[in-house]
C-alpha cells in the first residue's frame, strides 16, 4: 500500500484520477493539495464524489512538505508544477507530473513553446516521458514521469509502429485532431460557454498548438529522425474523447492487411491498446470512461489513414498517469483501470 | 419606414432583434449602442451577421441622446436599463424595455425581488406589459412597453384562458419549467461552463426565482384575484427553448375537450399561438427560431395540465419585442416575424 | 463465487450490468443468452467491453434451460420476460427480474396497463419488488426480485419518508419527471432519431404513462392508504440520468428543516442515497454512472418539493438489480458498485 | 411570379427549401410530392410549418404530371431522382435535382459507384452542376442543375481559387471534413440513434465515400487536370453544419497573404462567401441556418490549410438549390437567402 497525494486536486483531472484510485486496491489517497483558499472538502468541489471521497482538501505553500507521502500526481497548470516538483523529488517523493513541464528533454524547445524560462533544468533532464507503450522500461526505474498531453498519446500510439519501423515519409504527416471540450480545462470563459460550444465545430491554433512539438519531439525519439507533423486541433461539442485522424505517406505500397498485421504485432501485448478488427473503425464513446486507445488502418493509394481514439481525460490524461503510477512501483498494469 | 436604436446591442437577444429586423420591410436599424469600450462593429461580436449588417456599435455613454431615433429596444440588464430609458422617453422616443425594470405596477414588489430602489417610478406607472395576446389595444398606445421574461410569456399565454375564465383554483398552480442554456445569458461562469451543461439537468432557483413575482403578478390581474403559483425552473442541455408543464386545479369536473374549446376560441385570432390538434404535444424544435407559443392540454381527474412551449429567445424576447413594435407602429403584426 | 447468466444480453441495461459485474469480486458471469440469431461476442455488440469481456452469446431456446446457473438478471421486454422467468426459478435458479412482469401484486392492474393477460400469476404472488431503501428484508429471502421501474426508483426514493410518515396528501401528488433518451431503448425510431431529440424537450404520455400504476402502487402500499399521483415525464436531450420534481401537500405547516431531517434519519443508514447539504440541488451529472440518488428538499408555503435525481441505467436499472443481488446472498451491499 | 413544386416534400432538405421559399417573394408554392401513402398536411410532416404552410402533399405516381408547374425541386434520393426527372423535363419544367443522379458528366464514374445503370444518359449529359461561384454561366441557362452534394460543396468552395490557379499540387490533396448527423437523413437507424451519436465522434466511409469522386470530378473540370483527393468523412453530435479541413501541397513557396489575396479575388464578388478577416476561423454556428460558407487559410510550411464551414442542410443543399433557382430565373441572386 502506498501513499498518494494530489497536488491540484480541484482540477477535472484530479477528480479522474481519484476516480481511478479508489478503486485501487493498493493505494491510499493520503493528501489532496490545493492552491485555493477556504476549508473545503473533495466532494463539495466534485459533488459525484460525496460518500466515497469526503476528503479536506489542504492548501498549499511553496516549500512546505506535505508528511509520509510515497509519491504525488502533479496536476497543477504548466510553469506552476515546476514549482512544486523539485520539493517532492528531493524528499523521495516520487511524481507523475501532468503539466507540459517534463515533456521536453531540450529545455530550447519547451522555452520557445512555453514563452518562458525553465526553472528546473536539471530535473528536466531525468524526467522519462510516460507513454508506458514505448518507453515502459524507463518508466519502471524513473523518479519523475511526465504524463504525456491528451493529443499527443492519441497521435503517438497511431503513430508509433509506423514511426518505428521506419514506413512512413517523416516529412508529411498530417494529424487532424478532434477534441471534447473538457480538453479546454475547467475555466469559464467564452470558448467553454454552453451556447459557444454545443452545435458548432471548429479548429483551433491551427499549426501552432503546444502539442504539436511534443508530438514531433516524441516521434523524432522513436524513429531516431527528424519528424514533421501538421497538427490541426478543432473542439467538438461532447464533454470527452478524442479522435485523431492521421494521413501518413508510406515509403513503399503497402496493403491495408499488412499494416494492420505490423499494428497487431507491435501492440500485442499491450493491455490498454485495442487494433479494430475487420471493418471496424474506433467511436469516442466505446473508449469514453476507459484507459484504452482503439486503432483502425486504412489505406489508399500512397497514405495510410490511422484512425485512434481515446479518453482525453483517462488514457489521454489521468488514467495513463496511474498506469505509470502502476509500472513505477510495479503493481500490474491494469490495476484500477480495466474495470 | 421607422430609425430604430438597439441598446445593449452585444446581448444574445440584441442578435436575435437584429437578424428579424433585418426582414422587416419597414424599419431601418440606425443605431447600435454598447457599454463596451473600443471601435467595433456588431459583426465582430456576431460574425453571423457579417455580409448582413456590418454596423458599427457606438459607445453609449448616460445622458447622451442618439440622434434622429424614432424607438429603441433597450436590451441591458436589469437596474441599468432604468437608468436609461428615461434619456429616451424624454426625448419622444418610444421604448420596448427588455429587462425587468418596467414589469411590475408596484414599485414594492420590484424593489423586494430586485434588492435595489427603483429610479424611474414614473415611467414604471405609464408602462405596458408587452404580452401582445392580453394586453394588445394597451399596447397600440403605450410609448414605454415592458417586454416580459421568457418563463412568464410561457406561462402566462398558456395559463391566460382559465385565469380569465375562472376555470381554474388560483391558489394552487405548479409550474414546472424547463429551459434551454441561452436563458442563462452569455456571461462565462461555471454555470455555462459547456461540461457542466451538457448531459446534465438541474433545478435552480426553486420557489425563488424573479419571475414567480412576475407571472403571479399579471395572472392576478387577468384574473382580478390574487394568483399564487409554484415556479420551478430547469435548465437543460440545449441552447434555445423553453417548455412550461403547468398544473391547475378545475373548480368543476371538465373534459379535456372542453377546455381545448375555451383556448381554440380564446387564441383563435391570435398569429402566434398554436393550440395543438389531436393527441399532438408540444416540442421546443417545433418552436425554434420562431415566435409562435404551442399549448396543449390534458385533463388528468382534477388537473389540467397545460404544456406551452416556446423560444425563449424569440416568443421569449426579441421576437415578442418586434411584435411589440409592430403593435406600437401599426404595422402587420406579423412582419419580420412569420417566415 | 455465484454463478451470474444475463438474459437479454444486447440490452443498454445488460451493458452496464456487465461492467457492474466485472467489479464484482464474488460473481463469475457464466451466461448471457439472446433471443438475436447468429454466433458473436457481447464485444461485437459493444465495443466498449473487448479486451474486457469478449465473451459468447447463446442463442436462447424456450425451456432450454442453460446449466449450472445460481442466479439469473432477466432484461427481456416485458410480456416476453414472463415467458422465461418461470423456466428459472423451476430450476432453483434465483431471479432479478428488470422487466414490469413481476412488479404488480394485483393482477388485474398489470393487465390493464400492459394490456395483455399475465402467463405467471402465481410467481407474481411470490415476486418482491426491488426497492432496497424499503423492501430490504423482503429482498434477502426472495427467489424472484422485480427490479423497479427507472422513474418509480427516482419517485418513491423521494416521496417514502413522507409517506412512510403520513406527512402529506396522498390524492394529491404531483411527479414532473425528466430523462435523458437512453430510458427510449435501443431500437432506432423517430422518437430516438438524433435530430429528432437533439436541441428539444418534449413531455409524452401525460397522465397515461405505465410507471404512474407502478408508483401508486408502491407508494399505496408503504403509506398502507391509496395514493394517487399525477406524472408527467419529459425527454431530455442526453444520453443518462432522471430528475424528478415532485409536489407534494403538507398536512400540517412544516419548515423546511424538519422535513430534511425526516429524510437526514430515514436514509441515514442507505449506502446509495444521498439528501443534499446546505443550499444544494441535485445535477444528474453527479450521480451519472453511479448506483446513488440524490435528493434536496424545498418548503413553498404548503408545497414540499422534493427533487430526486438517480442515472436511469444504474439506480434506476442495472445497478439496483445488482444492489438487490448483493442483498439476495449476503453480499455487502455496496460490492461493485460504490466506485 | 413562378409556381414551384417540390418532389420528395417529406425530406429534411424540402423542409428547409419551403422555410426559405415562404421568404421569397417571387415564388408560389403549388405543389408538394411525396411517394407517402396518405391524406396529410405538410404541417404534419414538419409541425414548425403549423400555420405558415397547411398545404396538403399529394402522392405521385410515376408519369402522372402535376399541372401548371414552372419548375421543380427533387428531393427523392438517388436512382429514384432519375426516375421521375425526365417526366418534367419533357413537360418543360424546369428542373433543380438536388439527388446524385445528375452530378457526374461521366456516365461509367456514377455507375460505378451508385453500383446501378444510369437510365436518363441523354439529360445526364445535358445537366449543369450546381455550384453558383464556380458555373453560374451556365446555371442561367440551363434546364436542368445538378445540386452539389453537401461535402463537395464545402471541399470545392474551399480547394477552387487554388486549383485554378494552378497553385497546389493536384495528387496529394487532403480533405478531413466533419458533419452534422442531418447529414445521414431522417431514417431512424442504429447510426441515427441519439445514444450512439451523442458525447461521440466516428470517422465513416474512410476513402469510399460517394462525395469523393464528386469532388474529384468537379476540381478536375475547374483546374483542368486530373485530381485525387484522400476525403475522410466524420460525424459530429449537433444536427447541422459541416467544417472541411483541407491540406494541399503549394507549388512553390507562398505566404498565408499571398494565398488570401488570391481568395479574397476570387470571392470578391460573391454573395454568400466569406473569406475571414484577421486571425478568425470559420466555426459552423455562424453559418448556421444561412446560406454562406466560410473560410480560412492558414499556411504552415508546404502545406496549405484550407478550413471552409457551411450549413450541410443550407448552402449545402436546400439554400444552394434556391440560389440556383434564383439564377435560373434571373432573380436577384440573394432572394430569400439572406435574411
């Protein structure tokens, strides 16, 4: 049994991820952080939570340790969680930090993207970017997880066998991208107001969202060279899912059945990533609610179309984090999370 | 052809008088007024409107008068419309008011549910109700109407022939309504956040809320006796369309069909009400981006219950507002309003 | 370890009870039988359980009874449930029943609203109807528990303490019910149409539908006084939940206090309700996927309003039959369904 | 003044075709065709027109000509269209097809994928496709006008100044485009079922839908050289709209300004094109219920990314075969359309 704190608890999120624990057989959710003022329970913030989580939520200062933690899921807004991490790391308090602070092993890359100056390179460097399905031996031995964005997880599992084994032009890929608003955060503004949202499509920083290096950063790791993609994110009116529709060009003409049969390979083993079988093609809603990625490959002519899909807020966010959390202290996989 | 000023002109309501005047054959919209600061035009804020009308707002500011306006509808919130409306009724130009500030006969009862002293009690006196099907000949002549809320046009048009014919208890009335998002207004706070919303309903405001005063209000006085009513309204997951179930005891035993006959015969002439035929029932997607009120009618034993639907947006505002002014003007009631 | 069969395997409400059981340390689901011809998996069906639950479905026989089964949820249409229950419990086999079949004690009442002669009457002497929060006792012993309807659920949670406690009129109750589209059913028609539903409210079966009966019934018999309701449910536009605004008459002036803490003591013991703190209303959002229901209470001159909030698919079907099962073998109750 | 009929009255798109026919002043609704069995009322059908259009439908018979029509709207799907089309033209009525059957030049490219033998090859070749900004020469003169489907009509309005000017790449041309359920007609079917559309999206159709050789086809005419689209349908939980994202590849290198340039002369003169100013992108709830198309471009490396919004059931199908009619007849183009 380990001990868990939440350093951000109000956020969606946060109440995901408590979700997830209490069904956790072997963790306590110990502390519930938070940058608010007030005396508040969990449960007044997340109604849903009432009878199975009527915890205090504790306010937060810089600098003062939260006692007999084991390890903590960082959900603080970007440029903040870098603030909180190194107290942790430095006491031994292992993290899973869901911000966009450890995502980028070139501090240059985050610096540009972020607009400002990182202040904890030298944790930068040890973080392991947590995407279990390619980098799940670091992340058995890391100190510090950087929860992968709910983009890019949905991007780079579609990508990932292709990527690898080097069957695709690396110069042309295009994403576009589908999001419930949930991925807008919590905070009411005009772009999350009902009557803006509901009956309406539209894309959004077109070419230049923060995902967008991420994604091509992880790829360009995977297959050891220099990857481009063409990023369209756009804001569907559901609360959550996302499914990226990918065009890639392959470097020689392949058969539909063939690179089904690279996807089936590369992903056997993987508890949480579901290959369509037949003529199936992923929906939001058989993912919603669940840690699973659903994949489908088409091809014509020269581009194979992948088509994947998950929760933005549990595989795409705190489901993916308590999978790390999982393989960090090796309890199995799957442990509060398949059912 | 009349010169017509909108005031508050970036409500959602301000769009909605818009887009009908914009078919109406005999006004011209000359005047957009805005608390915002800064040089914009109304297609900006409603990019809807661009190639239609791309007229710039001007920056109203107390005190002084637009020129060469013959009325306006003033579209601000409550308490702040009173400081304006005098400006204009001073000034010979007749007003259509769509906040509460000219609802009630009696000061007192505005100023309990308002919390704030009323500036204007003499305009309150001489203003007209604006429920176009009871209180048409009054309108003909009154240079200040109040156009009323969205709850009470539902409730009283469907309320209004058993009132008046005493059919029913008056002291044991339940309203039980359901509205869509925009009657929540186009302010971003959590609750129009669209993941709060959406997959979501919830009673607010119950046996408080502001428009309980009102609808008792008028409905006593079509009655000629006091009327108490239990107001409960709803807000659900769509963007436009309110849906009142009201409940009302009969004093003596009646078939549903005879009280279809008494509203068959009591909105016979009217353009805007539809009193459903057969075992049809009221949808809001029958009504929407329309001005027309439907009804139905049940009797269950001693209850009759009355379904009346509309769009709060249009019945429930601005398209009772233009019908409004079409009654001031002499117009055809129904310009700009049936197609 | 029981061993668990689903009759009526493709249901929305065999789905959930599905992802219900998976949680369950104690069940082992053995059998889910169809009367769909062909040979597939549950996974094909929906595909939110593969990797999950990829099991077969078998073709189900009349009086081909499926072996080594210890208990039984039926989720039939009614009229063809009551064709297989009697096959089950012949056999030893245990019943939760979700279909209206078993859940009149009066013959004739079920006859004339389901408009057909009942097949089984002398089971329906011996069903128990699957109201934990009042039938409890009952439950434990029962071989054939009738899971209650979905709105007669949300009602009778919220009217029991103050009919328990003869506190209101009984002739003159009045349940406003709200529900998302999934209480339609799966089969495609105009009424489910996405177009048809999306953006609109509308009431049906006012005064007529087959869950009034269900609720004066029950209602009847914990107030041990007939008991007449006037319902009206709604369909909203979402996939889950109910909200059910009910008025009710006081016998004597009540405050709202004391009538909180009737309800604060009567389910001061029930794992699954929850009656709302302070100035708090019931979201159907925050009892969405979750066995609870939520109540809040409003005190309007002689009006108590009682609103009461379950997800139609859990409480108000497949979580429930699970509560009941958790019950009928001494279970702890809440197995499986608290997170 | 001309006399209209509509042929397949009961269609979503015939419900809009009347809505902004009863606006339009030059024309007489004289008869409304329907392949329905019955005595009913239009209002019937579509109780939004209660009150604005009781006309009754009449049932057609094949070769049964309704008298004193001057043209005609067909609305019956494909390969029925054709059956009825050339009964009017011979009659000379005048003829706006908004089926397939007419679209394609090609005889063999409709048979294939309509998978039936054309059996009107002489008016085939003798009809005009309706896209106004592209071919509105010869929409004035013809008698018969192929109206766009509604994805090809949103592709092609976005992809035109660019593939006429020669300036992208014709073979790699990436159209991902997202619409409203509308799109999939008013069959109640498990793809139109509100819970299997709400809180989700699905690509369909994944490189086969019958919308690409349409696009195809008619981008070849335009730039005068084969051209191959990858077309990637999804749908959206809303009723209507639709947002094509478009990737092409430039020729040579250009700057988003350049680009827009080209668009804004290309566009300059027509009436219901929007290209949009400043950093604006297209969301489809500003096109809602009108007849315009938005569009944005945005340049990210050798990719030009084309977003182009419309009303699927507007400019892509009811709004576009007015504008059409409006050109046929030398009405003022905007008639009807614009308010």
């Amino acid at each position: 049994m380990i001990k868990v704190g939440i350093i951000g608890a109000t956020a969606y999120t946060s109440r995901e991820i408590i979700k997830i624990l209490l069904r956790h057989p072997d963790v306590d959710i110990s502390y519930l952080g938070t940058r608010r003022e007030g005396n508040f329970k969990i449960s007044e913030i997340f109604p849903v939570l009432e009878d199975t989580l009527d915890m205090p939520c504790s306010q937060m200062v810089l600098d003062d340790l939260p006692n007999g933690l084991d390890m903590v899921f960082v959900t603080l807004p970007p440029v903040v969680a870098m603030q909180y991490v190194p107290m942790f790391l430095n006491a031994g308090i292992r993290v899973v930090d869901l911000s966009a602070d450890y995502r980028f092993q070139e501090k240059s890359i985050y610096e540009r993207w972020y607009e400002t100056k990182h202040t904890d390179p030298s944790n930068l460097e040890k973080a392991v970017y947590g995407l279990p399905e390619i980098f799940r031996e670091k992340i058995k031995k890391a100190d510090l997880v950087a929860n992968p964005g709910c983009y890019p997880t949905s991007a780079i599992i579609g990508l990932a066998p292709l990527i690898l084994n080097c069957y695709v032009h690396t110069d042309d890929i295009i994403i576009d991208a589908k999001s419930g608003i949930s991925g807008r955060g919590r905070e009411p503004k005009e772009g999350t107001h009902y009557c803006e949202c509901n009956e309406n499509i539209e894309a959004y920083n077109v070419g230049e969202h923060r995902h967008m290096p991420e994604i091509e950063n992880i790829l360009s790791l995977i297959g050891k060279s220099e990857t481009k993609v063409y990023f369209t994110p756009h804001l569907i009116p559901m609360n959550r899912g996302i499914l990226c529709t990918t065009y890639a060009k392959t470097k020689k003409k392949s058969s539909c059945k063939e690179i089904i049969a690279i996807y089936n390979e590369f992903y056997s083993k993987e508890p949480f990533v579901r290959v369509k079988k037949d003529d199936k093609l992923p929906k939001t809603k058989d993912v919603a609610n669940t840690n699973f990625c659903e994949i489908a490959i088409r091809v014509v002519d020269e581009r194979v179309i992948i088509l994947s899909s998950i929760d933005n807020l549990i595989k795409g966010a705190a489901g993916q984090a308590v999978q790390n959390m999982n393989i960090m202290y090796g309890f199995k996989e799957t442990l509060g999370l398949l059912y």
